[in-house]
C-alpha cells in the first residue's frame, strides 16, 4: 500500500453516512440530496452508503494544512494507509453524482421509486 498522495481529497469534502436506501421515501430523498449543487451520493466497497459535500477545508491551503498540530481528532485519526485513494481500482463501488445518475439506476434496478402522483411525471 503506497503512501499519502497529498492529493488534498480527504480535506475537500464531508462525507456523512447514511442508511441504504430501501423504499420510495429513501429513493426520493436521495433524488433530492443530488438535486443540489456539490453533493454526492456514493456506496463503498463495504456496501456503506454515503452522502458527500465538496466543501474544501479552510484550513487546507497551498496542498497543505495551515494548523496541523490544531487539526480535529478526525484528521488526525485518519489514516492515509486506509485511504480510498491509495486503493486498487475505484475508489467507490457505486457513485452518483446527480439525479440522472440515480434515477438511471433505479430504472435498471427496475425499483418502484414513485409515488403515484409522480407516475407518468418523472
Ligand atoms: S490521505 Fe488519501 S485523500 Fe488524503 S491527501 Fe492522502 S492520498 Fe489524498
Ligand atoms: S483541519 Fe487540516 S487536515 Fe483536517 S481537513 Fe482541514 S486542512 Fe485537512
């Protein structure tokens, strides 16, 4: 396993995790969290699903972290050797990054995502 890249992908984004979406209310949820600008939605290769923001750290800066030795817990905790980016092909098993791209995979999922004012509308 290679080391750190300094590739500044760990500190240009939140990533919360969320429930595997599993009925229509999930779906449209999701379909509505990738409406917005700078988020995603991603599955790892554990299965987990996630919510992701592009949002760069302010203290991030020149590649670098401008108040290392004052850096949350959860930088500190994180390890560049379990790093999706130092992983072997994809990063992510799945990723969606708009509403077409999940709207796509519930259509080939064939998944009843609809409520049934929506039928015929989306
Ligand atoms: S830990 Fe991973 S994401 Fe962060 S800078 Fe290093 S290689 Fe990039
Ligand atoms: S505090 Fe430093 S290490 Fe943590 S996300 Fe921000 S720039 Fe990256």
């Amino acid at each position: 396993m290679a080391g750190c890249k300094n590739c500044g992908n760990c500190c240009n984004h939140v990533a919360m995790e969320i429930d595997e979406p599993t009925c229509k209310k999930d779906y449209q949820e999701i379909l509505w969290f990738l409406l917005h600008k700078d988020v995603k939605v991603f599955v790892d290769h554990d299965d987990e699903w996630y919510l992701e923001f592009y949002a760069p750290c302010e203290w991030r800066q020149d590649s670098k972290c401008i108040n290392h030795e004052r850096r949350p817990s959860i930088c500190r905790n994180y390890s560049s050797e379990e790093c999706v980016m130092n992983g072997e092909g994809d990063a992510e098993k799945l990723t969606f990054n708009t509403y077409d791209d999940f709207l796509a995979y519930l259509k080939k999922k064939k998944i009843d995502y609809k409520f049934k004012w929506q039928k015929g509308k989306i």
